[in-house]
C-alpha cells in the first residue's frame, strides 16, 4: 500500500554552463551557472514518498547523529527521553540515522547483529512517536584508519601512503592516504587484493535484511558524500559510483523490496550547486508486477514504483569558506541556492526521483543565520522536497546547546507544515507574516485517512482556524490537526485562533 504518486514533469528553465576543474586533489570552481527562467513555484509535478495510508510525507527532521561516528559501540549519544523531547519542541517527523560500516561488518565476511539490534531499538524509539528514519551508512574521509570513519581498518588500503589531520576537515580528502583508500575501494589502482565493494554491498544488504519489515525505516542512504578519490567528475559519478549503487540496489532488493533507496551525488561540486554526472538508475521492484501497490503508479518502462530517492546535501560554498549569510556573501549564497535547485530538480528527474535535502547547517551564530534556515526550509516547501538538518549532536550547529537549552535555531525549525497530505500536493506554505499556513492538494483514489499539519504553540497557542477545509480532529498534545480529504482539488487556510 506504499505505491508512490504519479511523476509528472516541470517547466523548468535552461541550465547554465559548470566548470569544474579538479587538480591535484584541490577544487576550482570556474563560472557559476547562468541564472535561467525560475523553477515553478509550487511543490506538485513530482513523485512523493508515501506512508502505508498512501499519504504523500512531508519529511522534516534532523540527523541523529556524529557522535555516532566515533563511538566505540556505533551508538549516537541520544537516549529515549531525547526523541521524546526532539518530537515535543520541534514536531519533526523524520530522522537520517547514521550507521557504520565498520560497526556492521567488524571482520570480513562477519555481521555484528548485536550492532544492528541497537539500532533497532533505537528505532523503536523513533517509530513509537510517529518518526520515518532513513538509516544513512555514514562516512566521511572513508575511515578511521586514514582519520575519518565509516570503513573498517580491514578494508583500508593505503599501499603505505599517510593521511595528516587537517583543518578544516574537508580538506582530508585530498590526504594521499585517504585517496588511496578510496581508489582500492573503488578498484581503480592496480594491486587487486579484496572486493572492497562486494563487501560493502553485502554490509549494505545485510542491514536491508534486518530492517526489511520495519515499517518505521523508510529507506536507506546507500553512501554519504561519496568520494571518487583520484577519479572525480562524471567519470566517477556515472562509472564506479553508479556501478556500487546499482550492485547495491540488486542486492537490497533480494531481501527487502519495499523500503526506498536514497542516492547521493559526489559532494564535491554538488553541494555547492553543480551538476551532478549520476545517471538514471533501476529499481528491480518497478519490474515486478506485484509492485503495483493501491493502483496510484504506474509501472513497467517509466519506473513509476522504483522506489529510488535523491538525496544531495546543501552547504553553499561561500558558507563552507566561512561565510555567514550577509553582507555581499549574501547575495553569492542566493546564486548558489538557484543553482542548486535547479541542479538537484534536474538531476532528480533524470532519476525519477523524489527529492531529501539529506544536510544542510551551519553554526547558529554566524551573522545571518537564521535567516538562511528560513530561506532553506522555504525553498524545500517550493520543492515539496524533505529535509534532514545536520544535526541533532548538541552544541554550536544545533537547536539545543550542551545542556540541551534551546539555541536560536529551535524556534526557526519549529515551524507550521504539513507532515502528511492526503493526496497529490499541489502547493504548501507558512506565510509568517501573515501567519496562515496554505496547503493544497488533490484527492486520490487509495488514499486513507486525511492531511495532518502541525501547528506549533508559539504559532497557534490555541489551536489553528481552518478555512476552505474540513477539521477531522486536533490533538493539542502532539499539535496536529487533520484535515478531511476526498475526490478534487482542496486549498485550505489555518491562522491561529484568536
Ligand atoms: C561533521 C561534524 C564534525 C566532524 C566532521 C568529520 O559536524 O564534528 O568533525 O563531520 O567527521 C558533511 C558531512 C558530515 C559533517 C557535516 C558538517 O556529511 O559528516 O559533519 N558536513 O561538517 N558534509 C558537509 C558538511
């Protein structure tokens, strides 16, 4: 009863021109892109991740978490009583949950069901307050071994060559130890020796097979930022890196053929807005006839059932050089937020894809940084894409600091929207000024149950006042309101009670 939403096409304007020369491990980005007609400003015409009802979600939340990273048992720092107050002060629906490599296959050949079943308690938590969690195989800098993490020592090969500490830390990847053990892992050094990519992909099945029947899992995040090492650009993305996710695409769905599949880009390039070489990926369910779900989707040749995502990460390259979002830095992280949509809506598709901001953040205290959150969450309304905020570890990037005392973000991500529409969505958006949140969306045969909003009480401290629509029923408690739903278009109106 999952099937997705029908995929139509946008209007969409030319894409300008990328230059992307790539030296030496070091990034030079020649000529933003050219500005073209402005994407359509409504968040229909594409294909939505769906709930069991068949309602289209609205995906908002944040990552759980980098302190996963380094510890030594895999597990983020978070306890029960924090997803409780996660859902409570932000109302979030989602969450991108980081797993390891080298926590899932400690040796060779060897899965750690230990492992595998903290997570799913950790799930657990999550899913019993109405939480989606995308399990994301994390790494970043490819292991510990050469100062990152996600890959086991086993499968490092550097042929000897070191990795320094750097500062900041993105710059790592360009350490010859780390591209090294990128290129064994991609296999694209003489030496032979292990199938790195085998066993990744066999990593990566083995989670599927545990998770396959967890109706709170959503999808997997087949690799974060994936890293060519010493082959970059389309070579990289549409050779090795679409080969590994094709493999692991076919493996996962030999034991786990309903769950979504997320795809990230090369993040070099991509996270600052330019294209992206992925191309166009199957999904093994689109070929199965009993794929068909409620009747909602097609099939067959267009791949209206793969359940494939898009999930690119957004950090603007002046904001990644330290900037904040003002002064005349402003102006080039708004050029570089255009070229990113338009680039992610390209190459989402050419995929066929439903689209996740799988990261964006910064720290809440460089000028202006609030209002990019806002600006942010506005444009992935305008995409009717999802989103992950990087992150929930507490601190400087976080809504809550080390004590676990809101910082200025909180307010800014507890924000009215849908978490669930019963339909197609035409359009939905929070109109703080006037503070009326608008959602519209036409009815669909299958579909159960009605459009949930949430309302937040430092918007709606009494409730919200529907026009245009039906209310079905308002839990003051979890603050959401649910909307009647039926055949035809509907466009609805909530302001706060007075
Ligand atoms: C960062 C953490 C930071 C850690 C670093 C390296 O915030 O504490 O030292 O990773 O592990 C990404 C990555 C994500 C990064 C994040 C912020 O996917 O792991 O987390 N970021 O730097 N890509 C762009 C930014």
């Amino acid at each position: 009863m999952k099937s997705p939403a029908t995929r139509r096409t946008w209007a969409r304007g030319a894409v300008g021109a990328v230059v992307l020369a790539v030296a030496a491990g070091l990034l030079v980005a020649v000529g933003p892109q050219g500005a073209g007609a402005a994407p359509a400003d409504t968040a229909s015409g594409h294909r939505w991740i769906t709930d069991r009802q068949g309602r289209a979600l609205v995906l908002r939340g944040l990552s759980t978490a980098s302190s996963a990273k380094q510890a030594p048992d895999g597990m983020p720092w978070i306890e029960e009583k924090d997803v409780v107050r996660e859902r409570r002060e932000l109302g979030t629906n989602f969450v991108r949950f980081l797993l390891q490599w080298r926590k899932v296959e400690p040796s060779p050949g060897t899965y750690d069901r230990t492992y595998l079943r903290q997570v799913a308690e950790r799930v657990r938590w999550y899913g019993e307050r109405g939480y989606h969690v995308l399990l994301d195989m994390h790494q970043d800098l490819y292991g510990p071994r050469v100062g990152g993490n996600g890959a086991p020592v086993w499968a490092t090969g550097t042929d000897g060559l070191a990795s320094a500490p750097t500062d900041p830390w993105e710059l790592g990847y360009a350490e010859p130890g780390t591209v090294r053990a990128f290129d064994r892992f991609w296999g694209t050094v003489e030496g032979g020796g292990r199938d790195l990519r085998g066993h990744y992909v066999g990593a990566l099945r083995e989670v599927a097979r545990y998770f396959a029947d967890d109706d709170t899992v959503i999808g997997y995040d087949l690799m974060n930022e994936p890293w060519g090492g010493s082959v970059q650009g389309p070579a990289f993305e549409a050779g090795p890196l679409a080969r590994l996710y094709q493999d692991a695409i076919d493996a996962i769905r030999t034991v786990d053929r309903d769950h979504w599949l997320f795809v990230e880009p090369s993040a070099i390039g991509s996270n600052w807005g330019f294209a992206t070489g992925l191309p166009r990926l199957d999904d093994p369910r689109a070929d199965d006839p009993r794929a068909d779900g409620d009747g909602g989707g097609e099939r067959g040749r267009d791949g209206d059932a793969a359940r494939i995502a898009y999930a690119p990460h957004l950090y603007p390259l002046p904001m990644d050089l330290g900037g904040g979002y003002t002064g005349s830095t402003k102006g080039q992280v708004d050029r570089s937020l255009r070229a990113w949509r338009e680039q992610t809506e390209k190459t989402a598709r050419r995929l066929g894809a439903p689209v996740v901001i799988g990261e964006f953040g910064l720290d809440v205290g460089l000028p202006g940084a609030m209002e990019y959150v806002e600006k942010v969450q506005r444009m992935a309304d305008d995409m009717g894409a999802g989103f992950a905020y990087w992150s929930n570890d507490p601190g400087t990037w976080a809504p809550w600091d080390a004590k676990l005392r809101p910082t200025r973000l909180l307010p800014v991500l507890d924000r009215p929207a849908p978490l669930a529409v019963a339909g197609d969505p035409i359009a939905y958006r929070w109109d703080a000024e006037r503070k009326a949140l608008t959602v519209s969306w036409r009815g669909k045969a299958g579909v159960r149950g009605g459009t949930e909003v949430r309302l937040p009480a430092r918007h709606f401290s009494k409730g919200g006042r529907v026009e245009g629509g039906v209310r079905q029923s308002w839990d003051p408690k979890s603050r959401i309101l649910t909307l009647g739903s039926g055949p035809g278009t509907h466009s609805v109106r909530i302001t706060p009670h007075a």
